[in-house]
C-alpha cells in the first residue's frame, strides 16, 4: 500500500516537487513525487548512446505545421470569448515569438534546436515534441485562459490590498497542509479568472470562501492524496461549513466552463533553470520571486510564461551582484520564452520593489516566511544580497532617490517601498 506522510519533508536541494524522496520499508516504497518534469541527475546515462541522429527537415517542418495549425484551432474555438486587446496582445507575442526564433536559429541553428535534446534524456523525438508542447502551453494562456491587467476593476467591493491579504493567508493554508507548489500556484489561477469572468457574484463576505475552494479544487487536481473537505472547513475556524466550499466549488467550475488545467508557472521555470544550468540557488530564488510575483496585483495578470523569465533574469542579476540587465540576459531565455530584453526590464522593477517590501516587518509575509525559515529551499528570502544597493538599483529606487537628492538640494531622500504606477505589460 502506497501512503504519503503529510509530516515528513524532502530535503533535496532543488525543487520539492521535482524530487522523489522515498522510503523502502519491505516491499512498499514511500513517495510523493508527482512532477511531470523530474529531476534527472541520478539517471545512468552511460546506458544512453553518446550520439542520436537528429530528425530530418522534413519532420521538424511536420512538427511546426501542426503546432502551427492546433494554434489556429485553439484561436477560432477562442476568439468570440476574446476582447480586441486579448487579441492584439496574442498575435504580437505570436509574432515576436517567431521573430525571435528566427534570429536566434540564423545565428547558431543546431545549438538552439539541441536546447531540449541536450537536457532530456537525448532523446531525438525530445526536441521537436518539447517545443511543441510548450509552444502550446505558451498560447493556452493568451488563448484559452487570458487575464486583463485591471481584473479586479469590476469588483466594487474588493481592492487590491484584501487580494493580497487573502493571498498570504492561502499561502500560508498550502503550508501548513504541506501541499504542492503547483496545487498553490492552480488556487492563485482558479480565483484570479473566477473573479474576472464572475465579478459580480463576489462580495468580500465571501471572498474567504473562494479562497479556500480554490485550493481544494487546486489540492484535488494536483495532489497525490489531497485533504479532506473537512479539513479545509475547519481551517476557516467556523466561518464557512463543507456545504458551502462544495456549493463554491461547482460555482467555480461553472464559472470556469470547468477549464483547470492552467499551465503551471514551474514548468516554465524549470525549463528555463535547466536550459541555463543554474545551480540550486538560483533555482530557489527564481521561485520566491515568482510567489512573491503572484501576490502583487500588478504582475498577477502576467503569464506564467513571461512571470518565469523575469524572476529568473532578476534571480541571476541578484546572484551575480549586477544592476545591469544586459550582463545576465542570455539568448536562451528568449529562444524559449519568446520575450525580449526589453520586455522584462518595467516588470523586474516592479518585482524588485515587492522583493525589498518584504525587509519591512509585516504580517502578510507568509511567501517570505516560508523561503526565510525552510532549509528546503536554502533560506533563500534571508540571503542579505536581497536588500543590497544591487537590488535597490534593480528596482530603481536608488536612482530615484539620488533624483530626490539632486531636487532638494543635497537631502538624501529615504527609498520608497510602494510601487509605483507603471505600464501594465500584457504580453
């Protein structure tokens, strides 16, 4: 019989959910591990053959015509449910995707289309089939499952700050539930597009409650043995009983056409943290920064595709000690996420300024709890480099401060700690 010790925590250096920590006691294994992409540092690879013939031409071109043609399919199911701008904001990620890729493989061909196939198994039908795959996760999220910056705009009742603080207290549910990073990752999606498509069915009175269905429809998709309706019952200390989180659950399944399966912010940056060969750290840190990323209001509109690439450049930028965004851009980030340099520079700021809010003792800082105190994820929120001049810089707020200085005459200014309103990226 397979169980799962809800007590017991991996203590493997990467990711939680990317690695098996199992116990053999007679002849039942103990695990948990649920990843699609797994590690695999401990494959034997001296059993792979050094050398695979790459796939011909004519079958790569086979592999782009059909993904070419699910995207078209994807777009006329989708495109009546579509505003103009959801549209626009497709076909210019779409194009420049493919600009990108084109640029890159006029560069050094057989190195970018080796991406995959240098990573996985070296397997030839890798390449082809992962490009594909995420190719199409990447359009599902404009396509199937898009979300405008001002989602919250039609809620009367609810702002941005009872958002966050309803954030913080989910994170800290799936914590102490020890449930997967993915399961918190599918709640944040689940209510952010219920609040959109059903603004006017959501009062503050039960946001509670659409907080807590969430992450039990979230545990029940992506949990080997999720908890009991009753569990999560009692954790809203009598405020809300199992009748009420199953009548929310089929009104959000209602709501959402019982569309769930968002893509999964960690498939990205996996992809990403494996094409680049970072280390752990960076890895770890690369996932605080997308939690904290999902928490602000102002970056939770992003794809997960686009939130991945920023929280790794700023991760690399953080780990190198460098203010400069140029001198850890790698072409390999935009091959596979199809941004640009360009793209990531205003939404990495504003992740910054979220990253140094957490240096301000508060009690909505469960994500920050959560990296500072858990050896799984090598403290990384308390590393001091988080609040060094580098970051400051990387959030901009030095340089306004110098501004300030220059204006009031030599008075050095204190660093503000809110972001500011900038230009919402919706692509």
């Amino acid at each position: 019989m397979i169980t799962r010790n809800r007590n017991r925590r991996g203590t493997t250096s990467n990711d939680e959910n990317a690695n098996a920590q199992g116990k053999v006691i007679g002849r039942v294994l103990n695990t948990r591990s649920r990843a699609v992409l797994s590690e695999i540092e401990n494959l034997n690879l001296a059993e792979l053959p050094d050398k695979v013939a790459r796939p011909s031409d004519q079958h790569s071109k086979c592999c782009l015509d059909a993904c070419a043609i699910e995207t078209l399919r994807l777009l006329k199911r989708n495109v009546r449910h579509l505003s103009p701008q959801m549209r626009d904001n497709f076909f210019r990620f779409y194009k420049q995707r493919s600009e990108i890729r084109a640029e890159c493989l006029r560069a050094n061909a057989s190195y970018f289309l080796s991406l995959d196939n240098k990573l996985i198994l070296r397997d030839r039908r890798i390449d082809d089939a992962n490009q594909r795959s995420f190719d199409y996760l990447q359009n599902i999220e404009f396509l199937v499952y898009p979300l405008p910056a001002s989602f919250l705009s039609d809620c009367v009742d609810l702002t941005p700050r009872m958002r966050h603080i309803l954030v913080n207290w989910m994170v800290q549910v799936h914590r102490g539930y020890r449930l997967s990073t993915e399961t918190l990752f599918l709640a944040l999606r689940l209510l952010d597009r219920y609040i959109y498509k059903s603004a006017n069915q959501v009062s503050r009175q039960v946001f509670q409650l659409l907080g807590v269905t969430a992450l039990f429809i979230a545990s029940k998709f992506e949990e080997v043995f999720p908890p009991d309706v009753g569990d999560y019952s009692s954790i809203t200390e009598g405020c809300f009983d199992s009748s009420d989180i199953a009548v929310c659950e089929q009104m959000i399944l209602h709501g959402m056409d019982f569309l769930v399966n968002i893509p999964c912010p960690l498939l990205f940056l996996r992809r990403l943290s494996k094409s680049l060969e970072v280390d752990s750290l960076v890895h770890n840190l690369s996932k605080y920064f997308l939690e904290l990323a999902f928490q602000e209001y102002e970056l939770a509109h992003l794809p997960a595709n686009f939130l991945s690439t920023v929280s790794i450049c700023l991760a690399l930028a953080v780990t190198k000690n460098t203010y400069i965004i140029d001198d850890v851009w790698d072409p390999k980030l935009s091959y596979l996420s199809g941004y640009g340099i360009d793209n990531v520079r205003e939404p990495l700021q504003m992740l910054a300024r979220a990253v140094l809010r957490q240096s301000v003792p508060s009690k909505y800082r469960a994500t920050y709890d959560k990296y500072c105190a858990d050896d799984l994820f090598q403290r990384v929120a308390a590393m001091p480099e988080l609040e060094s001049r580098t970051m400051l810089m990387l959030s901009a707020e030095l340089e306004a401060s110098c501004r300030q200085t220059d204006h009031d005459g030599g008075k050095v200014a204190k660093p503000s700690r809110v972001s500011t309103s900038i230009t919402r990226y919706c692509f």
